[in-house]
C-alpha cells in the first residue's frame, strides 16, 4: 500500500533505536554504522527483530554514515550506505510480513561542505531504489528541506520525513524554537510528515506536542526510551518498555507515526505495538494544562528608545580579580551622570573577567541601575545558556546585547575550547522566543560594524538579527567620514534602534594599540598624530573635543550614544556627556 495511504487509516510503527542496541549486545563502542564492514548479519539480525516486534518501518542502519562521524572519505559513506541498504532489504526478505517500509536514513551533518554531503547521501540512497526518506535527530532544518527539494526534484513521489532533536524545554541544542521549526516544516511542499525525536523521553514530548496547535502536515514522535546515565564510560538508558508504550499510546492521540530512538529495544516496540493494538489513551488524561504567563511589558530602555529621546549607554569593565569596589564606584558615578543603561562586556577578547550577567544583576539589584549584559556564544551551551536568561530575568535585568565572542587565543585552544552552539543571529532568536514562554521579554541588542571592509554584507547580517528579535544595535567606536556614511545607510535601512560607538582616546600609545590591533576599529592617521607628544591631561582635552565632534556629525543619524570608558577612567565620561549637545 503507499504510505501516505496507509498513514491516512493507520498509525505507522517505527522501529526503535540501532545504535545504542547494538552497543549493549555486542559491548561496542565504535560506530554501528561500521559494522556493516564485518557484521551485516548482526544488523539484518536487529533489523528482523523490530520487524517481528510490529515494526511496520525500518531506518537503514546509516544514521551517522557521513564523513564527519565515521571520520573516513565519501567512498567510505558510499560503502555504508550500500551495505545499510542490502541489509535492509535482506531483512525484509526474511520477514513472514514483507510488507514493510524502509526509509533511508540521513543524520545531521556539520562541516563547510554538509550541503553538498547531503545531496551526494540523497542521490546515492536514490540510485539504490529508495522511495521514502527520514532525515532525523536536526538541530535546525535548513540543509534538510534544501536536500528534500533536491530529491523531490528528481522523484516527485517520494515520501519525507524530517524530524526534529528538542529538549525538554522545546528547543534544540542550537538554540531554535522546536516549534516554529515544525511550523516551518509544515509551510515546506517539500516535507511530507514533521517530526520529533531523540533528546527527551516520551513524557516531555507529550506535554510539548500537547500543546501544539494544528499541524498542516502527518506527525512523526520518536522519543528515547528515557534519561541516560553514563556508568564505566558507557551510556545506560532506563528499562521501562511497559511505560514507554503507555506514553506512546498517548502519544498517538495526535501523531500520526510512532517509533523509538536512543535506549529503545525490540521489546519497546513490541509492547508499544501491543498498547497501540489494544486502546489508545485520553491525550489528557494525568497532565495538567501549562498556566498562562502575564502579559509581557517593556522595559524603561526599550520605552526610551521608542519615545524618541537620546538614549546614553556606557560599557565598562568588568574586573580581572575579585575586587569589586573600583567597578561600584565607576557604575554608582556613571548613574549620577544620568545616563540610561551601563553596558558590561562578556570576557572580551576571551580574557577572563568577572560575568557580566552576574554584575548586571548586582548593579540592578543594589543600586537600581538599568543594565546591558554582553552575552556571547563562545563560552556556553544551550543549556547554560537558559539558565543565566531565567537568572537575569529573576534578577529584573531586562536588556542583554547578544554577540559571537571574540575567539580563543590560538595558544590556549589546546585547554580552553569555544562552545558556540550558536551564533549571535540564533541566540537572539532564541532569546525573543524564550521570553515569550516564561513571560520575561528581553530588549535584545546586536553589534553593528560601521568599519567593515564589506558593508553590505554586515548590513544584511544586520538585517537578519531584526528578523531574530534584535530591538538596537551598538556601533563600533566611529571616527572616519566612511563609518559616518555607513552608519547613515544603516540608519536609514534597518528597522531597529542604533546607539553610534564613541570610545575617547587617551593617548598616542593607545591610538596605536587600537589602530593596529583592535579588529573593528579604524583609526585614520590624522587623529593618531595628534596625540604624539601629549601629555596625560592634553590628550584628555583631546578626547573630549574628537568625542563630541563625532557626536554632533551622527546626531541625525543614531537614536543614541554608546559610550566606551577606557581604562575604567569614568570622569573622562562625564566630561564628554557635559558637553554633549542632546
């Protein structure tokens, strides 16, 4: 029967997990993949296994059949898949019920080259016969619908799946709304059935498909079997098959196919196929109904922004040691100058400082002085990530400016690795949506390069954090015509709020230092020059004259002012913000 028939009248029953089966019969560590190279009776073996549970579809045994994880060439993957292939096909062939669906499997793939990878994976899974396809475990969707159209391109019949990897708390571990993916999946002519699996257990994703609204398209749910815990160096799943299929007949109350991922066995499937055979549950029944937040309001910056009045920010530093007293006494100086919000960087050069998140609190906290936490996705994984934005939230810090981070230094990459599970654009993204689930709504900002060698490539970068959620940009430090006139382009292009960069030099050893080795910043020679032979208090004169003359050049053109402190020295600050013309 074809599928789409088939799933019209009846629940689709997936098989269960491969990997992590296969790892506790034969006590193996390597890719399952690789043992279709000296065992391809053990996969035919687990293939018929899931088959005689009521599996009514299987995956070929090449989840991870891509050059990145089997660290190996595409001749290699070809072999995988070709072999992946046979033994599904053999498994069917020894089945008492060879009415069965194999669907090539395709897991997500990284690396410069994953978009090419994924066509080449398609193409050979096409060539070999295959007519339906499950593309699962995406932490986003992007290569995955571009190589469903690739395929549809050549086979218009054939039947896809792409399936997404969410936690518990609806996102995936790059930081996209599971939600709004599968909303985007359903949008795609491309994309047959929309899916979830892996990462959480069947009880989280039953809440979370609770409280979906009407898809446009079937679903498919693959939970695992449950949490692991890792004993000896290996990984260990719960052993709750009669639960699992419990929650898997809930489940079916809205998914249209059902199967299991990691720590899932034959018995999973077998007691899930029994449950499913018997009754299917009330979708509701033992679960409460998630309370409605309160009404989002905007915080005193954002409402600032959008009155049209001047907005003044100023970033200083977060200490380098536990002495805390010269930073209080910088930001309590800072707020007598009645300026809007201090910003505080996050490590930046990827040097070590106190957290900015956690400073950002103190000050709001303690002394009621609005915030702007830098927060880059260098150093933390979703997870950490979630935590600190429920913290600053708790703490009522309402503004974070999110931003990639400076790279690690080459010399400390052996001991000191980038996490970077997402970029600036996601993160913010992720952000705007997160406060929208817990009520929290943050002022987002973004980092704007008015020096960049390529403008419009920044602007469209820009453009592509206003569709993210970022509400204002901060500028680099501005002191050439060409930044004035970026910045007028930026003004006048992006629908957001922009705060034009302003940091005082303060000597001639300093403008060289940030002529020649601050990335971002450009420095004509002209300036540089006049601080040769300054004394301290002159060139202090000096910023303070180049300061305000940009100020009044970008007047028309920014809703505001950033200003950089150096060297913590804030009454240079002051001096500038008295002669600003507002």
């Amino acid at each position: 029967m074809n599928i789409r028939e088939y799933i019209k009248n009846n629940k689709l029953i997936f098989d269960g997990a491969m990997g992590t089966y296969y790892a506790s019969l034969y006590n193996e560590t390597t890719p399952c993949e690789l043992a279709l190279l000296e065992h391809p009776e053990r996969i035919v073996r687990i293939h018929n296994e899931y088959i005689e549970a009521g599996a009514k579809a299987i995956k070929t045994n090449s989840f991870g059949a891509n050059t990145t994880v089997l660290e190996g060439g595409i001749t290699l993957v070809d072999d995988i898949i070709e072999k992946s292939w046979t033994a599904a096909l053999a498994a069917v062939g020894k089945a008492k019920n060879k009415d069965i669906y194999i669907f090539a499997d395709i897991g997500y793939i990284t690396g410069d080259n994953a978009e090419v990878e994924y066509r080449h994976i398609a193409e050979k899974f096409l060539l070999l016969g295959a007519t339906n396809f499950l593309f699962e475990t995406l932490p986003d969707v992007t290569n995955a619908i571009k190589t469903a159209e690739f395929i549809k391109s050549i086979s218009p019949d054939v039947f896809i799946i792409i399936s997404v990897a969410a936690a518990p708390d609806g996102y995936t571990r790059q930081g996209e709304s599971a939600a709004e993916l599968l909303k985007l999946l359903c949008e795609d002519r491309n994309t047959d059935t929309v899916g979830l699996n892996c990462v959480s257990g069947p009880a989280h994703l039953l809440k979370f498909i609770k409280q979906l609204p009407s898809l446009k398209k079937p679903l498919s749910i693959m939970p695992n079997s449950g949490y692991p815990t890792v004993v000896g160096g290996r990984t260990y799943y719960p052993d709750g098959a009669k639960y699992f299929a419990e929650q898997i007949a809930r489940i079916a109350q809205k998914a249209d196919i059902i199967g299991g991922c990691c720590g899932t066995t034959p018995e999973y499937i077998f007691e899930a196929f029994k449950s499913l055979s018997s009754k299917v549950l009330d979708l509701t029944n033992g679960y409460s109904i998630p309370a409605i937040h309160d009404a989002i309001t905007e915080g005193k910056f954002l409402k600032k922004l959008k009155s049209g009045k001047k907005v003044i920010a100023v970033e200083l530093d977060p200490p380098s040691d536990a002495d805390i007293t010269p930073f209080i006494k910088g930001s309590g100086r800072l707020k007598s100058f009645d300026i809007d919000v201090i910003t505080i960087a996050d490590c930046p050069v990827a040097r070590v400082r106190a957290d900015s998140s956690m400073l950002a609190a103190k000050l709001k906290r303690e002394f009621g002085i609005d915030t702007v936490p830098h927060m880059t996705c260098r150093d933390r994984n979703i997870n950490a990530t979630k935590a600190l934005l429920l913290g600053l939230g708790i703490e009522g810090v309402e503004n974070v400016l999110v931003v990639t981070g400076d790279p690690i230094p080459s010399a400390n990459r052996d001991e000191i690795k980038g996490v970077y599970s997402f970029n600036s654009v996601v993160l913010a993204k992720y952000i705007k949506l997160l406060g929208e689930q817990t009520g929290k709504r943050f002022t987002v900002g973004g980092a704007l390069n008015v020096n960049a060698p390529n403008f419009t490539a920044e602007l469209r970068k820009a453009e592509r954090k206003v569709e993210a959620g970022v509400d204002f940009f901060l500028t680099q430090p501005i002191f050439t015509d060409k930044a004035i006139e970026n910045l007028k382009l930026a003004h006048n292009t992006l629908n957001a709020f922009i705060l034009g960069g302003i940091i005082p030099i303060v000597s001639y050893r300093n403008a060289l230092f940030m002529q020649n080795e601050m990335s971002g910043i450009d420095i004509p020679d002209s300036i540089v020059e006049q601080y040769n032979g300054l004394d301290r208090e002159t060139a202090e004169i000096l910023a303070v004259r180049i300061s305000n003359e940009t100020i009044e050049k970008i007047k028309n053109f920014c809703n505001g002012y950033y200003l950089i402190t150096p060297f913590s020295r804030v009454e240079l600050i002051g001096k500038i913000l008295k002669n600003m013309k507002l």
